[in-house]
C-alpha cells in the first residue's frame, strides 16, 4: 500500500518538479540580472559554427523525445483500461502529458529568438534526469524474480529508460560546447547561441514574463497597504473570499449533475436544486462571494494608488537637476499619470490572473479524478493551445503597443511643447508649421493604433476557434461514451457546465493579458522614473544646517558637466557674512554654475563648497537649502494667485509679514490696483504679469523667505534700464544684512559690491572691488569700457529722438 502511495505521489512530482526547477532557475536568474549586468564577448563569432552544430542535435533529440513520449503514451492509453491498476496507469499517463507539453513548450517558435534552450532549460532536463531514475528504481523495486509485465508495464519501462538517455544527452549538448569555450551564460534569456552583434536577444523590457516581474519588483512594496492593520484584515479576508470562490466553482457544475440525475425519478429534488441555486448565487465575479470581496478591496486598492503615485512624484521632485533638464516634460508628466495603469496591473494579478490559474488547475484534476485521462489530456492541451497563442500573438502586440505608446508619447509631448511656448510659435509664425508636424505625428500614431486594433481582432477569433473545436471533440467523445453506456446524462451536463466555467477564464486570461501588455508598456515609464536615481543625495549621518552665518568658502573647486569640458577649474574664494560678492564673465565662464553647486543642484568633482565652514556634502539639502534665497533671471510663477505665490516661499506667514514684503519689493501698491488684488490669477508660467511685476513678486517671495544667503541670478538682466534701477532699490532693501552673491550682466548694477569675481574659461582671472579691478585695467576693465560706451551711445540716440 504505502509503495502504491509513493508510486502515485512521484507521478505526481515528475511533472511539478520539471516546471518548479525550470521557474525557479528564471526567478533566480532574473534576479541576478537584476543586481548585476551580464554580458557576452566574442566568443560568439569564433566559435559560430559549433554553436550551430549543438543547436542542431539539441533539437533532434528534443524532438524524438517528443515522438517516443507521445506515441508510447498514447499507445498506453488506448490499451490500460484492459490491464490492472488502471489508476496508477491514469497517473502516470497524466505525468506523461504534463512532462510533453513541457517539452514541446520548448520547440514551439518564438517572436523573439528561435529555438536556442538557455541555462533554465538545463536545470529542468537535469530534474528530469532524477526524477527519471526514481521511476526506474521504483519499478525494479516493485519487481518479483518470478513477475511477468504487462503491456503496460513494458512500455512504461521503455519510456522512462529512453527519455532518462534523452534527457542525459540533451544536458551534456547543452554543457559540452560552454565546458569547451570556458564559459557558462548565467541568464535565462541567454542562448546557447551567444548574441549576435553583441546586442541582447532579449532586454528585460522584452523578455519573459519573469523578467517584467524581477523588474516591476521595486513596486511591490505598494501592493501591501503595511501602513495599516485594518487595511491588512481587509486584504487577508479579500484572500480568503478568492479560495472559498475556487470551491464554489467546482461545486456549481457537480451539484448541476445531481440535479439532473435525480429528476429521472418521478420527484422534484427541492433540496437538491436549493442547493445549486444558492451556489449559483455565490459564484462568479459578480456573486454574492465576489461582490462583497470587490467592495471590501476598495480602499485597498485606493490605498495602493495613492501611495504609488505620492511617491513616483515625490521621486521625481527628489531627482537631480540633471534628470529635469534632459527630460521633456510632456514625457515625464505622461509616466507619472500611468499610476492607475499600474494599480489595474496589481489588482488584476491577484484576483484575476492568479484564481484563474487555479481554476484551469483544479479543471484538469478535476477531469481526470470525475472522468478519465482522455477528457484531462483534451482540457489541458486545449488550455495550453490557447495560451500560447495567446501569448505568442500578445508579444507581437506588445512591440505593437509599444510603438503605439512611443508616438503617443511624441504627440504629446509636441502638442504640450508649442502650448508652453506659444508666444514663440507667434512670434515666428510656426503655426501651420506647427499644425504640420503635429498631424504628422498624429498619422503616426494612428497607424500604429491600427495594427495593434487589428491583431486584437485576430487574436479574439483565434482564441475562439481554437475553444470551439476543444468543446466538440469533448462532446463527441462524452456522447459517445453515454452511447455505449460507459458515462450517465448527468455527467454529459456537468462536463458541458464546467466546460462553459472554463471559457470565462480563458476568455479573460486573452483580455487581461493583452491588458497586462497594455498595462505593463504604459506603466514602464514610471519603473524608468523609480530606477533613475538622484545624482546628489544626503550622505549617511549628514547633519541639519541649523543657523547660518552666511559665511561661504570655495575652495580648489573643479566641477564639469561633461568630463571633455572643465566647467570650472580650480576656483577659490571667500565670501564673508553680510557682505555682496558679485560673479561677472562672459556667457560660458562658469557663472551660473557656482550658483548651482551653491544650492547643491551639483556636487563638486574635486575641492569643496563650505558654509559655515562645513563642507555641504556633511548637511542636509534641505537644511541647507532652507538658509538659501534665489531671485532668478526668469522667473516662473504658478497657474494660481498672486497670493499663493507669495506664500509658496513661507506658507504660514501671516498677511501683514505678506504685505511688508511686497513693499520692500515695490510691487505692494501695484497689486492692490488689480480689480482682485492679491487674489488676482497670474496665468501660466505667471504670464499675465509684465517682466518687471514677476521679478518684484520674486524679490518679495524671497523677502518673506527671510533667507541668510541671497543669491541673484542675472535678476535685471532681461528688464530696461528704468524698470532696472526699480529693482535695484528693491534688491538693495532685501539685500541689507544678508550674504549676497550676484551673478551680474550689466556692470553697473554690482559697482557697490565688497568684492567682485571674473571669471574666464571657468577660472577666475581677477578679484578685488570695482575701483582695484579698473585701475587693474584687466578683463574687467575692458568690459566696463565696452558696456560703458555702449550705454553712452544707446543714450545718445535717445536724445537724438527725443529732439526729432
């Protein structure tokens, strides 16, 4: 008895054992792709034709393995029903397809790359090897010296001795030319075949299935609302509704059968009929079952949202300066948006995929225990007919999707381009030129849309065919059966009832996984978001800038934003508290750039920035930031009031702290004269307000701000002359007791600075105040003289105006 047990259990785990090794082998390579890259040489080309050459042998055994398990498996099953032991011969028949369909899964094409088995594969023959020979001392310990075999019992020998062979040569194939070469690929998208122009076959964004979970795994943490244990009971209550659904399925279509057998008898069976009807009612998505498990996953899934998309844009605000000025922001803000994309990906995995896995399972079981093996063999080969079809096609459909994607991404992104900048496309007279290219993108798009349209279509009919024949030929074969009396009625009806349970899944597995691929290419752009890292971040036990003095130190900085051009080279100076130091240079000198490593948008390449004298690699960005006040050049506003973006600087100040502000700035009087006064809308990008308004609303940001350090980027650069002498005053009373660093265009603007800095090339090449450096008579000297004579001419033709 308990050999008969063994025996049936190692049927069993043949087949789950060569699917688990092979799983788990991707898992763990995917993993370690993960963490470190692996690349191919060029090995590839040198050892070209012996690759081949195993490729070749690899497939011809693989292929008769394939013909002797089906014909010797067939074979037994037209003959074990005349032997003994009928029921380890249906287990070991069902060991046998599963361990086929494993095998053929190998030889059948792919879209990707033909067929070249990778290391994955090895671990699953090598399982094969040991479970092979388990069978075989299995069956020589079952032998008496005086038993005779059976028919049966021959060809079950003669299956395993032969696939044990098979599987042996197909490992030493697979090995023997990588022992050769002295080199072992460890990557499950990696072929025996190498890669040709060292370029991957497969990149994680087009590989298997495992691939895209290993990748998307950064986001599981959303899945697990771990910020609350009343959400957590939800979900593990939302889990327990999944398995109590599975029972039911099964039961809907047996308590069908019972039914109908009973209603043979002359009497109504009540109970019976009660029974199937409150089953009925339990079943399905929309049952009583399902409906309770979707209300109670709601604010599980509101929460997994919201915590997936607060973080993708806390992550992108975290993001270096770098990132936002190689990006466009039609892209960046078409990833973000893909958050809901994302969540239906993670709720259709857990309570659609996954159950529907399990229901196919349990169907196959099902069939095989209530029926025999040949309803199991049809079920399953159908099933898996129309999953891989499914999944062949949706690869097509997913490079499709893709592209159709790739040119939305471009429509949007120029259409949100020419509104941003609408005041250039007039000012050029774009506009047809504009309408033009956006069409053409438009008509780019949409033939991409249609195609990925079309194989849909194709891929629904398909799927419909390939179920329909899978239905009559087990109708055929039920009638049949029912004909010669070897099955009842009742059985005809519950076949065709689960069978019509069936569908639901396999028709949704084609939907949800054309909905996974849609999915999964919408939402790769925010994994891309979530992979980029910040290129400055705190160090670990970086303390918090508490009080500033405004003391700022470079010393020996060198800093370039490409390695091939220094951005600045050792550049030194001090730059006491409470005093101005201005930066002048011409365009490309480096001016900006000393601002930028200022407010740590960049880190030094070698020196140091010191505050305090504390380098600002020891501190917090946003301690440090917090002493920092900027008055830009162009300065943006946001789409709101006048009063919001005054209290963006400090939100809790009070209205009296707003309104000395915008006094100090000059712009207090200005705004009380808008009909709406502070609470007067300033356009896009603050558009509605004239350049000398968006600068003074700067300077009184800035002032509420209340900042230690004040740095002024070029503020007057864009203004005239007098519109520039009224900011001035305005810079001049914020400026008052602060350190003051001035990245200045006109000259005359910083002649009061305590020290003012030329740069040149990114070096600096004079320092001292506006006297010491004219009586210099260096670079700066020459470009005073320039601007002077300039302003000197500009002011003559003024004049010559005025007088005409």
């Amino acid at each position: 008895m308990q050999l008969a047990v063994l025996t049936l259990a190692l049927c069993w785990a043949y087949p789950v054992t060569i699917y688990l090794s092979y799983l788990l082998s991707r898992l763990g390579i995917a993993l370690y792709r993960k963490h470190k890259d692996s690349t191919t040489g060029a090995w590839y080309e040198k050892h070209r034709k012996a690759a081949f050459t195993a490729i070749f042998w690899l497939q011809l055994v693989q292929c008769f393995d394939l013909a002797i398990s089906i014909t010797i498996t067939g074979y037994a099953m037209s003959i074990s029903p005349q032997v003994e032991a009928w029921w380890v011969d249906k287990e070991f028949l069902a060991s046998n397809i599963a361990v086929f369909m494993f095998l053929a899964a190998g030889l059948l094409p792919d879209p990707d790359v033909p067929f070249s088995p990778s290391l994955s594969h090895s671990h699953a023959w090598i399982a094969g090897i040991i479970m092979e020979a388990l069978q075989l001392a299995m069956f020589w310990y079952q032998q008496s010296p005086v038993s005779v075999l059976s028919r049966v019992e021959y060809l079950q020998l003669g299956l395993v001795m032969v696939r044990l062979v098979l599987f042996v040569a197909m490992v030493v194939l697979y090995f023997q030319p990588m022992y050769a070469w002295s080199r072992i690929q460890l990557d499950e998208t990696e072929p025996l075949l190498g890669e040709v122009d060292s370029k991957p076959v497969r990149d994680a964004q087009h590989g298997g299935w495992l691939d895209y979970v290993v990748g998307f795994s950064t986001l599981f943490p959303f899945l697990w609302p771990s910020d609350s244990r009343r959400l957590q009971l939800r979900a593990i209550f939302c889990f327990v509704l999944l398995v109590i659904q599975r029972v039911v399925n099964i039961l809907v279509p047996h308590q069908l059968g019972i039914v109908v057998a009973h209603l043979g008898s002359g009497t109504i069976p009540y109970q019976k009929i009660a029974i199937y009807i409150a089953l009925r009612a339990l079943q399905g998505q929309q049952g009583v079952i399902g409906s309770i498990r979707a209300l109670l996953w709601i604010p599980v899934s509101q929460s997994t949202y919201r915590r997936l998309t607060s973080s993708a844009f806390e992550h992108v605000l975290s993001l270096s300066l770098e990132f936002h000025l190689g990006k466009r922001i039609g892209e960046v803000m078409s990833a973000l948006s893909k958050g809901s994309a994302l969540n239906t990906f993670l709720d259709g995995l857990v309570f659609q995929l996954f159950p529907m896995v399990a229901d196919l399972w349990i169907a196959a079981l099902y069939f095989l225990i209530q029926f025999d093996a040949f309803y199991s063999l049809i079920v399953i080969t159908v099933t898996w007919l129309y999953l891989f079809v499914t999944i062949y096609m949706a690869k097509y459909r997913g490079r499709a999707r893709r592209e159709m994607v790739n040119r939305e991404r471009e429509m949007e992104a120029a259409k949100t381009d020419a509104l941003m900048s609408y005041e250039t496309v007039h000012h050029n007279s774009a506009v047809p030129h504009e309408i033009s290219r956006f069409n053409r993108l438009v008509q780019a798009f949409q033939k991409a849309e249609y195609f990925v349209f079309f194989s849909l279509n194709l891929l629904n009919a398909t799927q419909n065919l390939l179920f329909t024949a899978g239905v009559a030929i087990v109708c055929l074969l039920c009638a049949y059966q029912i004909s010669a009396d070897m099955q009842q009625v009742a059985m005809f009806v519950t076949l065709l009832t689960y069978l019509a349970q069936l569908q639901a899944p396999l028709n949704f597995f084609g939907s949800f996984y054309t909905q996974v691929q849609n999915n999964l290419v919408d939402a790769e752009r925010m994994l891309d978001l979530f992979k980029e890292k910040p290129l400055v971040q705190d160090r670990d036990g970086a303390i918090d800038l508490t009080t500033c003095a405004g003391r700022v130190e470079f010393t020996h900085v060198n800093f370039a934003y490409d390695e091939r051009r220094p951005a600045l080279q050792d550049v030194s100076f001090t730059v006491e508290p409470g005093t101005s130091t201005a930066i002048v240079g011409e365009s490309g000198s480096g001016k900006s750039t000393i601002l930028k490593l200022l407010f740590r948008f960049y880190d030094v390449a070698a020196g140091s920035v010191r505050f305090d004298g504390v380098d600002a690699r020891d501190m917090t960005i946003a301690s440090l930031r917090s002493h920092l006040g900027v008055v830009p050049q162009d300065t943006i506003l946001f789409n709101d009031t006048l009063l919001y973006n005054l209290l963006y600087a400090r939100p809790h100040a009070t209205m009296e702290e707003v309104y000395a502000a915008c006094r100090a700035a000059s712009i207090h009087d200005r705004i009380m004269s808008f009909p709406d006064g502070y609470e007067t809308k300033v356009g896009e990008r603050g558009l509605r307000l004239s350049g000398g308004e968006k600068q003074r609303i700067a300077i009184a940001r800035t002032f509420l701000r209340s900042p230690q350090i004040l740095l002024l980027d070029e503020a007057t650069a864009s203004l005239d002359s007098q519109t520039e002498r009224q900011i001035q005053g305005a810079l001049d009373n914020i400026a008052k007791g602060r350190t003051t660093i001035t990245i200045a265009h006109r000259l005359s603007t910083i002649t009061k600075a305590n020290q003012i800095i030329v740069l040149h090339q990114g070096r600096i090449v004079e320092k001292g105040t506006h006297e010491e450096l004219l009586a210099a008579n260096g670079m700066y000297s020459q470009m005073w003289a320039k601007q002077t004579k300039a302003k000197e001419k500009k002011d003559s033709n003024a004049t010559l105006v005025d007088i005409a």
